[in-house]
C-alpha cells in the first residue's frame, strides 16, 4: 500500500509517499456493510479485542450482496475496524493489523 510502514527484522520499511489528503469534511462518509458484525457492548475500539468478526466456520465464496475483502479480493469482508470499515477477511485483518496497522480504505491507525 502506498505510504504504509511495515516492521521488518532491520527496522521500519516504508513504500512511496502518498499525496496530502483533503481537509476532513464533517459530512458523513459513505460507508458499504453488507454482512452483519456489530461491537458487543464489553468490547470497544479502544479494547484489546482489536476488530470484531462474524462467525464463520468456512470462508464462503463471495456472492452479489456480500463486499470481498479489500486486500485479496476472494474472501467476505466481515471484519469491523475500529475506524468502522468494514473491508476486511479475518485473515488478511491480522495481517494487516500485523504488517501495516492502519485502515487500507480510511489509512486510521488500528489501535
């Protein structure tokens, strides 16, 4: 992703700058969520339970009402980042939590 960081044995790898973003309007974003997953009320952004994900006891193929994962495009998206995304499989949301900690639609950290 353009911009990210990614920790490494040696240090902190960094990919080509990205442009300035637009000033923050306080209108509210567009926002797609197909699938069902919502934060429990013991659970919060700022909890260690980092995203919450549906239950899925197999990765389904992706249908025309569900949204694909922003990062390998074959799973279902059904995990809620803190910035309230939802963009992500279970597997490509540990990886990026791991490799880049930030949101790739909205580039908010993930704390």
């Amino acid at each position: 992703m353009a911009g990210s960081q990614k920790k490494c044995l040696f240090g902190i790898r960094r990919s080509c700058p990205t442009l300035a973003l637009p000033p923050a309007s306080r209108r509210p974003s567009c926002m797609c969520v197909t699938r069902r997953a919502y934060w429990s009320s013991e659970k919060s952004p700022q909890s260690p339970e980092l995203f919450e994900t549906t239950n899925h006891d197999h990765w389904p193929s992706i249908t025309d009402n569900q949204e694909d994962c922003a990062v390998c495009m074959s799973r279902v998206a059904c995990v809620i980042l803190c910035c309230g995304h939802q963009c992500l499989c279970t597997p490509c949301a540990k990886r990026v939590k791991a490799d880049f900690e930030i949101c790739p639609l909205c580039r908010q950290p993930i704390t």
